[in-house]
C-alpha cells in the first residue's frame, strides 16, 4: 500500500501566522490611505486588506495544488525550457509596459497587474536544480555546468537590471551562489566569481544619479533628512519608538504620511512601532521556524533535484526577508524588496506562496 503523504505542520504553521499577520498590518498600515481619499488613496474602506486577502486565497490554492503534485514532475527538461522561455517573454513584456513608479516591473492585465521578476525566481530555482542535480560530479566542468548557469544568470538578471531593479536582480545571484555552494562547487570558483562581478556591480550601482545618492544616504542619511535620507531615518524612528511592547495595533504614528510604502516594503518598520521588539523577534522567529523546516525537507529529500529544489526554495524566501529587515534597520541600502508574506502585493505573495507548496510535497517525500 501506497504511504500516505503527511503535511509538515511545522513547515505550514509560521506561513499561516506570517500571512495572518501580514493582512493584519497593511490593515493597520494603510489606514490613512483608505480613509483619505484626498490624500490619493481610495475611498472604499478596507481597499488594500480586501485586495490581500483575495490574494491570499489565490495564493492558498496554488499552494494546494502544488503541495499534491509530485514535485519530480518539475524535473523534465521540456517543461523547463519552456517555463524558462516564458518567463524571459514576460520580463521582456515588462520592459515594454509603461512606466510605474519609474519603473518598468509590472505587466497590466487590466484588473491587475504581475510583476514576472517575482515568478523569474521560482523559474531560476527549479532550472539549476535540474541542471546541477544531472551534473553531480561535473560542477567545476566550464562548458557543462559554470557557463550554462551563468548564461542563465545572465538573461534573467540582465533583464531585470534593466527594469531597474538591482535588488531583484542581486537575489538571483544570491539563490544561485548558494544552491551551487549545497551542490558542492569548489570555493576558488566563488571566489573568481566575486572578483570578477565586484567592479561590474560598483560600476554598475555608481552608473546613475538615484542610485549613488542611496548609497550615499545609507552611509549618511542624518546629512540630507529631508531628501535621500528621510525614508531611512522615518523608519528607523518608527522602530525605535516602538520600544519592547509597541503602540498598539493601529496606534503608530509613521504611517501617517511620514513614512513612505509604509504597508509594502516598510511594513516592518510599522510591526516594530506598533508590536516593538516582541513583534519583531516574532516575525524574526517564524521565518527562522520556516527556514530550518524548508532545509530539514531539502536535505531529507530523495534525491539530488528535490534537495536542491528546497535549497533554493528556501534560501530564496529567507533572502528577501533578511534583505528588507535589513533595509528597513538601515543596514542595507534601500532595494525595493518585499517582506515575504507581510507586505503588500500579489505578485511576490503568490511567488512565495508556490515556493511554499512546493517546499511541503519535497516535505512529503522526505523517508
């Protein structure tokens, strides 16, 4: 008789408690949006929640629906071409959209717009797990392994740097290097590698005038509070005056158009006002429930594609959690990243919420 597949509740849990939280702060982060329509938000209450919330139950299905699917069937090399190929298209879609924000990230569907970088990540994970897990033994090969994943690198990252968005971009790289790291690549190569990408990456985060004044205003923001350094110095206040108990839910004073996107990338800067240091610990300590089970799963897979698989599944997640706590402290400059499952926006929500059923069927196969 077949052995029935049990859920990892350990590995489900924190998700469930990280999107609960994260409906509950946009709700309290985008009140003045929602009720000042003159101040250019909407006027229907609870906009941006309800927008969330529908997002969540797409993102529960996918979810679902990848959790049940074996995830060896993602290991056929027509099907990652051709998700590869599409992809691609859609990011290159992206860049002949019109401008948001002065940025061209999101294709409009008309009820809604996607942005292909966030489902690009997913794409990246699975295509070097099915490379490197038929390369085992072949890593340091230049010609079979080094240059097919650069390649990859390349388009993906090439295409998303010209959106721009570095940030993203940088992930991608950050994934990689840690699934060929798992894979067992020899260190001399990160090494060459990261010789070889510094001069490009200082060149390329000094090529223009926004990006130098970040830079500028992350080393010293107190030198221009109320131009390159006011989001900074805004959330570091909101945290700091959050203490160690908070406000209260609802009671934070940054979100009231002192702080910008205070309920998309600077959501947790309103969790550290409004829930202080416990909330944050909180949040810190889901993500690291959910990190370890993601790894327990990945190593405990049955064979080479599924650990790499949830290695990079992972890792991907963990990343941009520890990017945007790390923007929103000050420790790192401004990226436009997300907080996975907490901030706002379909896109990324659903990116990391396919991460998470696929990670729970490599759960499931685990002996």
């Amino acid at each position: 008789m077949a052995r029935k597949l049990a859920i990892d509740r350990l590995l489900f849990a924190p998700v469930v408690a990280l999107v609960a939280m994260g409906l509950l702060m946009i709700y309290s982060a985008s009140a003045m949006q929602i009720y000042s329509p003159s101040a250019g938000g909407p006027s229907q209450p609870l906009y941006f929640v309800f927008k969330q919330g529908i997002a969540v139950l797409l993102g529960g299905l996918l979810t679902i629906g990848l959790m049940k699917l074996d995830y060896r069937r993602l290991n056929d090399p027509r099907l990652v071409a051709m998700g590869l190929s599409l992809l691609a298209a859609a990011l290159v879609a992206a860049l002949l959209s019109a401008p948001i924000n002065g940025t061209r990230r999101w294709i409009s569907l008309g009820v809604m717009t996607v942005q292909p970088s966030e489902f690009a990540k997913i794409g990246l994970v699975v295509a070097l797990a099915a490379l490197l897990s038929r390369r085992e033994g072949e890593l340091d090969d230049v010609k079979r392994t080094l240059l097919p994943v650069a390649g990859l690198l390349a388009v993906l990252g090439g295409l998303v740097l010209l959106q721009p968005d570095f940030g993203t971009a940088l992930s991608y790289f950050a994934i990689a290097a840690a699934m060929l790291f798992y894979a067992g690549l020899r260190l001399g190569w990160f090494a060459a590698g990261a010789l070889l990408a510094l001069p490009a990456l200082v060149a390329y985060a000094w090529s223009a005038p926004y990006r130098r004044a970040r830079i500028l205003s992350f080393l010293h923001p107190e030198s221009d509070p109320q131009g390159s350094g006011y989001q900074a110095l805004q959330s570091l206040i909101a945290v700091g005056t959050g203490g160690v108990t908070g406000l209260g839910l609802g009671d934070g004073k940054q979100k009231l158009f002192f702080l910008p996107y205070p309920y998309t990338d600077f959501i947790y800067a309103i969790v550290g006002e409004e829930l202080g240091l416990i909330g944050c610990v909180i949040v810190l300590g889901l993500f690291g429930l959910l990190f370890a089970r993601g790894m327990r799963a990945a190593v405990n897979a049955p064979d080479a594609f599924g650990r790499l698989l949830g290695v990079g599944l992972a890792v991907m997640i963990v990343v941009q959690a520890l990017v945007n706590i790390s923007v929103v402290l000050a420790l790192l400059p401004t990226k436009g990243i997300p907080l996975p499952f907490l901030s706002y926006g379909g896109s990324a929500l659903w990116a990391d919420l396919i991460a998470v059923g696929i990670l729970l069927n490599v759960s499931q196969h685990a002996p």
